[in-house]
C-alpha cells in the first residue's frame, strides 16, 4: 500500500481539524486543553485508506504562538491541504505557514476554501480569486482549489476524492534509516513507545536501533502503522515503535533515531539559507532558535564570508547540543517568535577547515560537486577521510562515494578499509620507515608494527609505502618481515643477543615485552617467536603472562629471597620491599614464583622453609 503524509497548514479557526474530522470522522484534538480551547495546540496524527492507498494526515497548531509545533510537523510533509476561510481570507498565520512550507521545500499543495457557508454565493468567486492570487507568489504545484463546508458533505466527498487522486512523487530512499521522536510515553507492561515518520530507508522489527542523543541502542519489540502491528514501515510512514532497552523518561521529542555507526553528532554544521526578505536579514554572531525535524536546539549563528547582515549565504551554526544531521536535510531559523530564515545543511560534520577551505567546501557542495568537495577535505584531512561519512556527509552510498573517490587524481583508495588519503601523505610514512631503519639496521618490521607507530594509516596505505621502499632498494622482504637491505648476517641471532643483554641489563625489573619489541624496533610477533625460543633454551624464565626474567637474574633472585628467610625467619611482601622497592606486580610474581620450590610452604602471604 502506498502512503502519503498531508499536512494542514493556516491560521487559526479556519476550520483545519473540523475538515479533518470531516473527512475521517478523527477527533484529533485530544488534549484537554485543546477541547476547552477549541484550538490545535500540539501536533495530532490520524489517517485514511482506499483503493490501496493510504493518507496519513498531520493536523498542525495555527495559533502564532505554537508555530514551533507547525514546524515540527511540516518537515514530514509530503503534500499539504492550505486551508484559508472564505469569509476571513489571508491572515497572518497563513501567511507565516506559507513562508515555512516554502522554506522547507513543500512544493505539492491542495488549496481548501473553508467555511464557504457563511459567504454569499455571488461573492464566493471572488474571495476564492483573492486567495489564489496572494498564494500564487509562493509558487506551490497547486493540483486543486476546493471550497468546502463541514456541514456539505458533497464538498468533503469532493475533497476527498481529489485527497485521494493527488500525484505526488514517492520520497528517494536513502542511505539508511532515520526517524525524529515527535511523541515519547510509556504504557503499562508495555514499556517505552515513540512515534514519528519513517525517513531515509524502510524499518522492520529485525533491525537494531540506535538513539544518537543518549548513545544508547534499543531494540524493536512492536511496530504499529495506522493503528495495525506490522512487521515493516515504508518511507513516509507514521510509525509507533515499542522499544525494549531505554526508559521512556531518557527520550525526548527531538531526539533522533537512526542505525549505530550511520551518524554522529556535531554542535557545529554549515548551512546555505535564505531569509524572508532585507527585514529578517540573519546576523553575525548572533543566538538563534533553530527548527530540524521535531528538534529545537539554541544556537549562535556566524556568517561565512561577511560580518554583515544579508540575507542569504553560507553560515556555521555553533549549537548549544549536538545536531545529527545528513547532507542536505532542511532547517528552520527563528528569532524569539518570528521565523526569519531556512537553511539547507551543506556540512554536517566539524571539520577543521581555513576560512578559504570552507567557503570553497561549501560553494562545492552546494553544486553537489562532490569531487572537488572531497579535494579539500583531503587538505584538511592529511592523514586520511573515511569514506564510511559519505552517508552523512554526501548522502552517498558507499559504493557512489568510492566511484567519486576513484575520478580524482593523486590519492589513494584503500577500497577495503574505505578510506581515502591524498598521495602526499605516503611520504610521511616513507620517511617514518627510513627513520626507524637508519637508526637501527636491524630493525625487522612487519605492516602491523609500524601501524603501531602511525595508528592512523590503514594496512594498505602502509604497505603501499614499505612497496616502494623495497622497490627503491632499502628494505628486502622475508616472509611477512621486512629487513634493512644493507644488513647480510642473520637478524633473528642479533635480535636474540639484544633481547638477551636487555634483559641481563635490566635484572629484577624487567621491561615487558612489547616495549622490549618496540625499543628494538621488532615486529611483536616475531618478538614473541624468539622470546619462547630463548625460553625453550631455558635462557629466558616466563615468571607470568608478561615478566620474562634472565635465567641468571631469577637463580640470583631466588637465592637472595632464601637468604633473607634464614635471616627473618620467613618472607612476605612488607619484608620484600624493603630488599627490592619495586612495584607490587614484581613483588607478588616472585613470591608465587618462589611457591614452586618444594622447600618453600606459604601460610597467609608469609613463605617459610618446609622444615624450618
């Protein structure tokens, strides 16, 4: 079944929510408050079917004040009934609701004369042309102008049947799946339940969530669309979800949902807007509100380019919270209670850009010139751009986003790790191994050790550096191992000898291992090879899983710890220290050490001779 979302939009007591009920017999104001007023004061939702094709409806607040609510609402618009009194006409909030659908890309409208009955017949036409005319500047695909009266059922019959006829273009599915909370409350054994509309990609009850306000995953134990269970949700769907996992005190309207590891957070993103005119023009450095999806945030906006007023450009917004949003998702600027400007989000995350790196970022994104958006990225990320954001930076899947990367000139794709690096970066790595074999020949290294040392190139960026060193000469490759091409004895003996004098050297307290590797300069793996040789030899004592001790220092230590027995009459920790002051992981390896000699008993820590 397909489904589409229509929205009111209008001023207040122009008759939205009696249409509604009209048309399906749904009271959508359902709150208290909203009965003894007679207005909308929140969001409400309900819905109607027919030959396959179901209409979910979002009846938004038309009082001035709750404008933040319409906004909520119109982001998940797909079409909207414009519903204007023909006996009161344009009012203001009309006309804020236009402004708003405008900004935020509404384009599908049906235009509804309400309240027909209580104008003369003769001057119906011409307060309908009235209308149209003023609503013409706002360039709406108008597919049709009703005049209804809820007490002509004839007219909503028409209104309905033209609902249900209305061509409307199905949403792009995206990347992935994403969906603002715009109501959060629990039921008794049931638990947490959210609803929302279902954006980006489809939703089944198999899928893991992810609430990327409180980093905290959920699990879907009931989805409900249009009052049914169902064991999927399509884009543009109004959903209800049951979640297992999150209390419903932790989730908030606003909050965002979405699959682990698809977005991350940022309290500053760069936009494109456009105000509503040279009086509402955006200035710099000045706090905003600022409308995305169902969520408000507070937030300082600074120009890009100019200190001075305009009204449209490129700005950062710097927010008082982190804002989860995707390449291209639209947003809504108010000041105090009057909506000023729209943005479109060109970059989603933080980059540590130059002020010229990101105007010429932002100029190509706006383009959707994403090779040339990926060219200075690369200046700012020299140590490497995961293509995984392309998701939430360009919208790309990561196939388009590694067909884009593979157009541009002098980088380096790491396909498998989906990464991209500007080829100049190589040369960091090159003269990194140049180093480290010229100040020690018998350095033997593997990719994975030197990844050690640079943790932000990938296996395949090294490797493609430590290639051309051996191609240049330099390094010769033994198995997965490589060697300094100068060096003709056998490596494995001078690095056994080494290991050997370290320690010797370093008596009772030995260094561990992998720092033992990594001051010689030697794969761990290897390392680990030749440190149980030397073991097999008896050379080298494993004491435990990581103090090696020579075996002349542990007979000498042993000896030692006896000698102090026959003097104290017996050995613990205390007594220990005070021979060796050495932290207590040495001190209780010894002493367990020492357990292992049929001469030695231990009773509560003390260790005394068998036959003392």
């Amino acid at each position: 079944m397909s489904s589409y979302i229509i929205g009111t939009c209008g001023h207040v007591d122009h008759g939205k929510t009696a249409i509604i009920k009209a048309i399906n017999g749904y009271e959508g104001d359902t709150l208290k408050e909203e009965k003894d007023r007679g207005i909308t004061i929140d969001l409400s939702f309900s819905n109607i079917s027919q030959d396959g094709k179901n209409i979910a409806f979002i009846d938004v607040p038309g009082h001035e004040k709750l404008v933040k609510n319409m906004i909520s609402g119109a982001f998940g618009f797909d079409s909207v009934m414009i519903v204007v009194s023909a006996a009161e006409g344009i009012k203001p909030q009309t006309v804020e609701h236009l402004e708003i659908l405008k900004l935020l890309g509404v384009k599908d409208a049906i235009l509804v004369i309400s309240k027909k009955d209580l104008v003369p017949k003769d001057e119906l036409n011409t307060k309908i042309l009235e209308i149209q005319t003023f609503i013409t500047k706002y360039k709406f695909n108008i597919q049709g102008v009703l005049p209804v009266s809820i007490y002509d059922e004839a007219s909503i019959d028409r209104l309905k049947r033209k609902l249900f006829s209305l061509k409307l273009k199905d949403k792009e599915e995206q990347n992935f799946f994403r969906m603002y909370i715009d109501r959060t409350f629990s039921i008794k054994g049931k638990g947490s339940i959210v609803t929302g509309t279902v954006l980006g990609q489809a939703l089944t009850l198999r899928d893991k969530l992810f609430i990327c306000d409180i980093n905290k995953a959920a699990k879907i134990k009931n989805i409900q669309v249009h009052d049914q269970d169902v064991e999927s949700a399509n884009i543009s769907n109004r959903v209800a979800m049951n979640l297992a996992n999150v209390d419903s005190k932790e989730l908030k309207k606003g909050f965002l949902i979405s699959k682990k590891g698809y977005l991350r957070g940022f309290k500053t993103i760069d936009i494109a807007f456009s105000t509503l005119g040279e009086e509402n023009m955006l200035h710099h450095n000045k706090n905003y509100i600022i409308y995305i999806g169902s969520r408000r945030v507070e937030a300082k906006i600074n120009l890009i380019g100019t200190d001075y007023p305009i009204p449209e450009g490129f700005a950062t917004i710097k927010a008082s919270s982190d804002i989860f949003s995707i390449y291209g998702e639209k947003l809504i600027i108010r000041d105090s209670n009057k909506t000023v400007a729209g943005g479109v989000v060109l970059n989603p995350i933080s980059d540590p850009l130059k002020k010229r790196q990101r105007l010429e970022l932002l100029n190509a994104l706006e383009e959707r010139d994403f090779a040339k958006a990926y060219i200075v990225l690369l200046e700012a990320h020299k140590k490497g751009l995961g293509l995984v954001s392309s998701a939430q930076r360009f919208a790309l899947s990561h196939e388009e986003a590694l067909n884009e990367a593979k157009a541009l000139e002098g980088c380096f794709i790491d396909e498998k790790a989906l990464i991209i690096y500007p080829l100049a970066s190589q040369i960091i790595i090159i003269d990194a191994i140049r180093a480290i074999y010229e100040k020690n020949p018998y350095a033997l290294l593997s990719v994975s050790s030197i990844k050690l040392r640079l943790v932000w190139a990938s296996d395949a960026f090294i490797q493609a550096a430590i290639d051309f060193l051996v191609e240049d000469g330099l390094l010769i490759k033994e198995k997965n191992l490589y060697k300094n091409s100068n060096v003709k004895e056998d490596i494995s003996d001078v690095l056994e000898s080494r290991i050997l004098k370290m320690l010797e050297d370093e008596d009772v307290a030995p260094t561990a291992p992998y720092n033992i590797y990594d001051s010689l300069d030697l794969d761990r793996k290897s390392g680990d090879d030749i440190l149980k040789a030397l073991c097999r030899r008896k050379e080298v004592v494993r004491i435990e899983h990581n103090i090696f001790m020579h075996a002349k220092s542990l007979t000498k230590l042993m000896t030692h710890m006896k000698e102090i027995i026959k003097l104290e009459g017996h050995i613990d920790l205390k007594i220990l220290k005070e021979h060796y002051p050495l932290s207590r992981k040495y001190l209780i390896a010894y002493l367990d050490y020492l357990d292992k000699f049929s001469d030695i008993m231990n009773e509560k820590g003390k260790r005394f001779f068998v036959h003392q």
